[in-house]
C-alpha cells in the first residue's frame, strides 16, 4: 500500500535542481518514512491543477497506483497562484519554435518580459475559481474509483523569485479559494505557507537561488507538516468529501 502524492515540481526539486523521486531527502520519500509507507509520487514542473486533472485522465501510471494507495495528497497550486501576464500557453510553446536561433529569441524576451509584467501581480496563471473547478474533478474522479479514499489537501506555499518579480499577490485568494473547498468536502488539509516562508525569510542561503524551490530543511520541515496529516488520514480513512460515488468527469480542459 502506498502514498499518493500528486504535486508539481516543489516535490522533487532541491536547492541545486531536480532529483529522482526516490531520493531520500525530498518531502514526499520523508513523509513515506515517517509513516511507513511506500510512496507514488507523480509531478512534473510548472504543473498547475490544470495539469495534473490531464495527467489523472491520461497516465497510465497514476491508475495503476490509486487502486493500492491508503491516501492521496494533493500538493498543488502554488503555480496557479503565481502571475501570468503572457498567456501560459506563450512559454509552453517556446519549445516548438524553429529554428533554434529564432526559439532562443524568442525565449530571451519572455524572460525579459515576465518579471517586469509579473509587478502587475495580473492576470494569474488560474484564477482561484479554475483551481477549484480542477480539484473538484479531480476529487470527483478519485472518488468514482475510490470512494473510501481519503485525501489530503495542500495549501500552497510562496515564493521569493526574480522570475516573478518577488510578487504572490495571487497567493491569498487562491489559498482562499481552496481552503473553502476543501473544508467543504471535509478533507484533511496541510498548509505549505509558514514553513516556506520562514525559510525564504530567515534561511534564504538554503534554497535553490531561483527563488521558488527548496532547500532540504525546508523539505524536512514540509514533511512534518504532512506527515501528521497523513497518519491521521491512515488511522481514519474513508474521509474524502464523497456522498457516495459521484459521476466520473470527461477528460476535458
């Protein structure tokens, strides 16, 4: 039996750049320490809710692990909340630019241009009620399969990052947003904020110089936080926000 944890790139990335999921010093293997368990964990930079409701509905992988997983944790949003002033799509496509001299131009001036536009702190990457309506489905559809399954709600954290102009002002109405639904559905719920930023605050020197991820006392201190959560959901399952079986949502964007 495993830990489920869906997440973006705060999971696996450490103060120097990312590492296998199996590595021993990120947050999600301490927690799968702290709690005895085997963990599962699926993320890929710059998620958003967005796209782990496509990873969901598209990964073989990620079905093969919710019929043996004792808990799901969801440790996303943090880059909903961040500013997005050039569409998402716009840097998603850089990569498809050719030829190459042409897509370094390109991507020079989305790096110039994203963090003197990120001061706006508008629009965000999802507004809060898209991050609902994607944590809905994706709840909705984990419970379809796993009506027992309980699930764990991350708040998100903040940032200090030159590549967003050192603004989250998106960061309080997102958390918003999801702390009321998840407390709607009765989830268990971990909030990354404090822990992320007294580190930023008080032990810069530790984290990865982007600004955004994180050191590995940082990690130690998240999986504290979680680990709580999680026993609690381990020794009280069936908490999930489901009234039974709901109807399984399309795969649709």
């Amino acid at each position: 039996m495993t830990i489920l944890v869906l997440s973006d790139s705060l999971a696996y990335y450490g103060p120097t750049g990312g590492l296998p999921a199996d590595d021993t010093r990120i947050w999600p293997s301490l927690v799968g320490v702290g709690c005895d368990r085997d963990v599962a964990l699926f993320g890929r930079i710059g998620w958003t809710s967005r796209d782990v409701w496509w990873a969901l509905t598209q990964d073989p992988n990620i079905w093969a692990a919710v019929p043996t997983a004792e808990v799901v944790v969801l440790a996303f949003g943090g880059m909903d909340s961040l500013p997005s002033p050039l569409p998402t799509a716009v840097r998603e496509q850089i990569r498809y630019v050719r030829p190459a001299r042409l897509r370094q131009v390109v991507r020079d001036g989305y790096s110039w241009l994203q963090p003197r536009l990120s001061t706006v702190g508008w629009p965000l990457a999802l507004p809060p009620s898209v991050t609902v309506e994607y944590l809905e489905k994706i709840r909705a559809a984990l419970a379809e399969l796993r009506p027992d399954l309980p699930i764990v709600l991350c708040l998100p954290p903040t940032h200090r990052s030159p590549y967003y102009g050192y603004v989250h002002s998106g960061r309080i109405p997102t958390t918003a947003a999801m702390l009321a639904w998840g407390r709607s559905h009765d989830l268990r719920i971990a909030d990354f904020y404090p822990v992320t930023r007294d580190a930023f605050e008080q032990r810069p020197e530790t984290m990865n110089p982007d600004g955004i991820h994180w050191g590995f006392d940082c990690h130690r201190r998240i999986a504290d936080e979680v680990i709580g959560v999680v026993r609690e959901a381990l020794t009280t399952p069936g908490r999930n926000g489901a009234d039974g079986p709901p109807a399984a949502p399309k795969p649709t964007g």
